[in-house]
C-alpha cells in the first residue's frame, strides 16, 4: 500500500465522520469476516428509561424506586441515570446512602437506612444468596420482551423489580444487513439476559447472540472468533469494552463512547451510527483495491 492512496482513503473516510488511526487499520477493515457489536450504546441507544415497577408484598412503588436511585446515584452506569432520572419524575431526590460499591457485570450494593440494598441482576442475587420468592418467572416474561428487570433487595429480601428498555437505534437494522449483504459474520454481545439480548438480536438480524458476558470476559469471546479463524472487527462504546476493542484486529469505538474506549479503538465512528463500520469497510477495499 503506498502512503498516497493510503492518506487519500482515511481523507475519504473522514467525510463519513469514520476517523482512522493509522494505515495499518485502512487495511485490515477490508479483510474483516466478522463484526461483533456491543449490544449497550452501539446496537441500541445506550439511553434506556424505566419502563415499570414491580413492587413486592410490603412495598410502594415510590418508595423502592426511591431505595434504588439512591444506591444508584454513585453509579455512571447508564442502568443508574435511568433510574435516578425515573425518581427525579416522580419528585423524590437520591438519599444519602453509605459504603456504595458498582458491582461490574452485576449491579450495585450500599447502605440505605442502616441496612444492606443490592440492585442488579439475577448473578448478584444468586451470588448473595438472595432469594427471589417467586419473581423468577415474572424476570424471564420481562427479558423476554428486552427488557432489562433488576431486582432491589433490602436486608437479603426481594422488595421488587424494577425494569429499563433501552430501544435501538433507528439505523442499526439497516447497517447490520449491509454488513451481512458484504458478507459478514454479524455477532452481539452483551453482559444483559439472554433472552432480552435474543429479542433486541431478533429485532435487527444478527446472526449470534452471545448473552450474559462479564466484562473481562469480553476480550476472550473475540479471542474465541480469531481462534475460529474469524478476522474480527469489534465495535464497542464503554469503558468495559476497551480490552475485547484492543484485542480485535480492528477496533471501532463509536462515537459518544468513553475516552477509554476511544483511545482503545483503531477507528471511531464519529456519527454514532454502525453504518460507519461498513463505510470503512469499502472504503478499505477500494483503497487495496487502487495500490494492487
Ligand atoms: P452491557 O454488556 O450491556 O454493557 P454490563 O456488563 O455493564 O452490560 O452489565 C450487565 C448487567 O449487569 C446489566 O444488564 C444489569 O443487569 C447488571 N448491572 C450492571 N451495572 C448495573 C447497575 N449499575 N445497576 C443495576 N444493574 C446493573
Ligand atoms: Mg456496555
């Protein structure tokens, strides 16, 4: 590849708001054979709002949404604006909780009134020895429609459930079948219930879904793929998905993302839509294409 066509194809590039690093990354966009997409801020709009409130036995709606936003507040995860922000709707402010910890992959605990609140997902609960005293199937209907229930637990017990949708982005169906029409292996995944992550799948065609990830488990699920003998590109906006974005032979951080992300990625999507993906796909072969 000469310098020339290579400096010409990332100024092309830069007029689809698609920002490539370095040469090394024009080209390998064009050898791409599987796309993996973060489902949280790339597939969707990474803005979920709450979507209902499930109290238990015992329990107000306000009043659970208020324990939940309170241990949220010292959270940046988009799951916590969303609650926060719900409370902040119904007039009630966070309350001041003590010992807050994020939980990553799972959720967050805190003090709240002199006693322990866990809110997150069914791997938190189960890890705490939280029973769910019958809302176990009441989860899997939620998931199943992409929602994403979370479970408020006070002192060990169930107190309900609270839940978020977070829709896609109006392009993202129309991006993921260009990529498959370039034949591409489209892949999502995401530390959200499989069932949840099988719906938002469905809803723009893609062809894997690979649910219920941690984080630091990320980067092996790409590492899995190249082992496979996939050339991998990974798409991804937030600080966990910095290592499965260094990992991949190409990585695209999209834009709005973190600066972790940004810094992690070869390629940043300035537009915030995946079409960026399959512009600098084509805009990679047609710059091999030209220096052949
Ligand atoms: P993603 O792959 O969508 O970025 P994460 O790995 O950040 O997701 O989180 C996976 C799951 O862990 C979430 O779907 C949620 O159930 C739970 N979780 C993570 N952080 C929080 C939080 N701050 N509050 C509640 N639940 C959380
Ligand atoms: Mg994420």
């Amino acid at each position: 590849a000469t310098p020339i066509s290579i400096m010409i194809g990332v100024g092309k590039a830069a007029q689809y708001g698609v920002l490539i690093r370095n040469g090394e990354a024009l080209q390998q966009a064009g050898k791409l054979t599987t796309i993996v997409l973060d489902k949280t801020g790339t597939v969707t709009e990474g803005r979920p709002t709450v979507t209902s409130v499930v109290p238990t036995e015992g329990w107000e709606e306000d009043e659970l949404l208020h324990a939940a936003a309170s241990v949220e507040a010292g959270s940046e995860h988009p799951l916590a604006q969303a609650i926060v922000e719900a409370a902040k709707e119904r007039g009630m402010q966070p309350e001041a909780v003590e010992g807050f910890a994020a939980l990553s992959g799972r959720g967050v605990s805190a003090e709240w009134r002199g006693q322990t609140v866990l809110f997150g997902n069914l791997r938190l609960m189960g890890e705490q020895g939280v029973g769910l005293g019958g809302l176990e199937s009441r989860f899997g209907e939620l998931a199943a429609e992409a929602q994403t229930p979370m479970l408020l637990a006070v002192a060990g017990r169930a107190a309900g459930i609270i839940t978020v949708a977070d829709p896609v982005k109006s392009d993202s169906a129309g991006a993921v079948s260009r990529l498959k029409r370039e034949g591409l292996k489209v892949v999502m995944i995401t530390g959200d219930y499989q069932a949840a992550a099988d719906a938002v799948g469905r809803q723009v065609g893609i062809d894997q879904v690979i649910a219920e990830v941690l984080p630091e488990h990320k980067s092996d699920a790409v590492a899995k793929l190249q082992a496979e003998g996939e050339i991998v590109g990974m798409v991804g906006d937030g600080i966990n998905d910095a290592p499965a974005l260094a990992r991949a032979n190409v990585g695209f951080a999209i834009g709005s993302g973190t600066d972790v992300a940004i810094e992690s990625a070869d390629v940043t999507l300035m537009r915030g839509s995946l079409h960026g993906v399959a512009d600098a796909i084509a805009i990679s072969q047609a710059t091999v294409r030209n220096i052949k």
